[in-house]
C-alpha cells in the first residue's frame, strides 16, 4: 500500500488536534494495516490531549477501532484481506511473562514500548509525516484512515454491529467485560453501583444487569446520562448533583451498600464515593483513569475489619475475552452498540474531545472515516 492518507495528529500536550496528511503505513512482521471505518472517543485520550497523561507527541492518538483488513505482514495467516474487523487497544505481545499467563491486560511490552514509547515491539512507531518526522502511536494510532496494530489485536467483527458502533468493541466494551468478568467476578443476584456513566461506565451498567445482577444504580451529575442508562438496564438512578449521592446508595439498598461499585471516571471525589458505597465483603473496581499524581486517602480500619477489596481493572483480556464477548453480542445479549449517540468525521475530531473534554457526549461518541474509494481518495496500491 502507498500514498498518503488523512491523520489527526496532536502536535504537542494542550494543543488541539490537527488533521495532516501523511504516509500510509506499512504493516511490519506479525501485523495487520486495517483501513480504519470508525474509532471510538475515549476520555484517555482527552487525558492526552490535556497533558494529564504522558505521552510522547507528536502523537496519533484513537485506541478503538473498526475496519476492513487491507494488507498482512509477513507471517500472518489470518484474516484475510477484505474481511471486516476490530482492533482492541490492549495489544499483546504473546511473548512476556504476563501474555503466558494469559493476563493480556498486563503486558510488559505493551505498557514498555507502547504506552511510554508510542512504539510497537520492534521498538519503532509506523507512522510518520511527509518529511521523515516520527508519529507516536497511541495503541494503533486510530484516528487515522489506516492504522497498523499486532495481529494478536485484530478480530473479526461482528456481523451483527454496524462499523461504526462495532467500534466501540475494541476499548469501552472490552473495559467494561474485564471489569465485570475478572475484575469484580461479578455473581448473578448481586447489588451493583456504577459511579459516572460515560461510554464505558454505560456499557458497565448493561452487561451488569446482563450477567444477572439484581439491582444497578447508576450515579452522575447528568440527568441526561442518566436517562439514557436507565434505557440500558438501570434499575435506579442517582443525581449526584442533587445531594449526596452515598446516602441515597445506602437508602437505595436498605442501608446495606452494594455487592460490587464501579469507580468510571478517575477522580478522587468519586473514587471515595464508589469506596463508601460498599457492603461489608464487598468490592470496588476501579476503571476510570486519572490524571497523573491524583491520589485517595483511605480509610485504611475499614478496609480491614470490613473486608473491603478494592480492585483495579484496566481492560479484558484480548485473546481470551474477545471471542467471549462478541459471541455474547451474537446471542444478543450484549448490545454495546447501543451506547453510540455521536458520530463526528475525522476533521471534527477536535471538536468531539471538545464536546467530551465539557461533559457534553451520552454514552460513547465514534469518528467515522470518509469513503476512500472515489473523489478525495488519496492512497494507491503498490
């Protein structure tokens, strides 16, 4: 594949994100050049954006993608070219110590080259601009009309799911399983609380009362947010504007607090409120990413006698998770294409963190790619 293609590219932390043309990349060993359909606005790469997480820049952020398989490097048997697919931003190596044991969300190369470095496992990126200039990737650079990402990171997309919402498989909903399946190992009848109900704390509230539990209480400070939850299985909502939003937790379920909370923004406010929600026994995940040096003092003689874990939970587990979950979305018990309410092209880019960056997106916003066959089209094979 040659030519050149359409990236937003952020320049530098704090400034916006511009849209450059650049040189289609060229999948190395082991990798697969997908034509990206659509990727998904996530809040950490708005963390990015704002300088809240570091990153080396200039950088192709977009974590989450959908599209169709272009070229294959050497080595790879499948898909095939052609064939529709996902991109999940947890992108195993299969090599070091964690991807043996299976726990793909904790890979050494991933968080080594990738996440510090921008790279993938030869230790270089594969984007650049025109004049030779490296591009960091974040996971595979999605918000781009091509991105290259490990073939142990691609799956086939469900036929079910429009592109543009099977998108969001790739990180929200594969946030959201982990969570629930490894994270909480969440038990049918349980009480659950989900505190911020953005893209995945959205896709948390359905797959929970999907896996059976008996009571969701979803927690925001948008009424807005709130409604759209409650069409995705929540049995209660609290307005966290309204007042304080433990109290009526504990008033919601007898006094007692929930089985398992769900922390989905990253801050310490809520942080500690998801943490007081707890039963005695109980759980709390922690999903929500947040901004470097962000702490949360503890109650530490609670935890104890109480028999209080707290759990971190970056992501599912790839190679295990995703078959899983999009045979779940095929029997029609998983429906995260639901959570999709905006779709903005990859010149609005910048505005769709703007709008996120302000609290202004329900559920998950997608960037969707211009057709590239036909007038505007930039890439040529070779």
């Amino acid at each position: 594949m040659t030519g050149s293609m359409l990236a937003a590219v952020l320049p530098e932390a704090g400034q916006p994100l511009q849209l450059e043309e650049i040189p289609v990349p060229t999948p190395g060993p082991g990798e697969v050049l997908v034509r990206v359909a659509a990727c998904g606005v996530c809040h950490t790469d708005l963390h990015v954006i704002k300088g809240e997480v570091a990153f080396p820049t200039p950088a192709v952020l977009g974590h989450e993608i959908s599209g169709t398989v272009a070229a294959l490097g050497d080595g790879v048997e499948g898909p095939s070219v052609g064939s529709e697919v996902v991109g999940t931003f947890i992108m195993p190596c299969g090599g070091c110590d964690a991807c043996l044991r299976a726990r793909d969300d904790l890979c050494a190369r991933f968080f080594e080259l990738n996440r510090l470095r921008g790279a993938l496992y030869d230790g270089k990126t594969r984007l650049y601009r025109a004049d030779g200039t490296p591009l960091a990737m974040y996971s595979m650079g999605g918000l781009a009309e091509y991105a290259v990402l490990p073939a142990s990171a691609v799956f086939g997309a469900p036929p079910s799911l429009p592109s543009d919402e099977a998108a969001v498989l790739g990180c929200a909903s594969l946030t959201a399983y982990g969570a629930i399946r490894h994270g909480a190992d969440l038990r049918a009848g349980e009480r659950v609380a989900v505190v911020a109900t953005g893209g995945v704390g959205s896709l948390v509230v359905q797959f929970a009362r999907a896996f059976g539990a008996s009571q969701v209480i979803a927690v925001d400070v948008s009424e807005e947010k709130l409604a759209a939850v409650r069409a995705l299985g929540a049995t209660d909502t609290v307005d966290a504007a309204g007042g304080d939003p433990v109290a009526r937790v504990l008033e919601l379920t007898g006094g007692a607090g929930v089985d398992v909370a769900f922390e989905a923004l990253g801050r310490e406010q809520t942080f500690l409120q998801a943490l007081a929600m707890v039963k005695d026994g109980g759980r709390m995940v922690a999903i929500g990413i947040a901004p470097v040096d962000v702490r949360a003092p503890i109650d530490i003689t609670r935890l104890v006698r109480r028999g209080i874990r707290i759990v971190g939970s970056y992501g599912g587990r790839p190679r295990t998770d995703m078959p899983v979950l999009l045979e779940l979305i095929e029997q029609g018990i998983l429906r995260p294409g639901s959570s999709v309410s905006r779709r903005f092209s990859l010149e609005q880019a910048p505005e769709a963190y703007e709008l996120l960056d302000r609290g202004g997106i329900v559920g998950r916003a997608v960037v969707t790619m211009a057709a590239l066959d036909g007038p505007g089209s930039r890439s040529t094979e070779g």
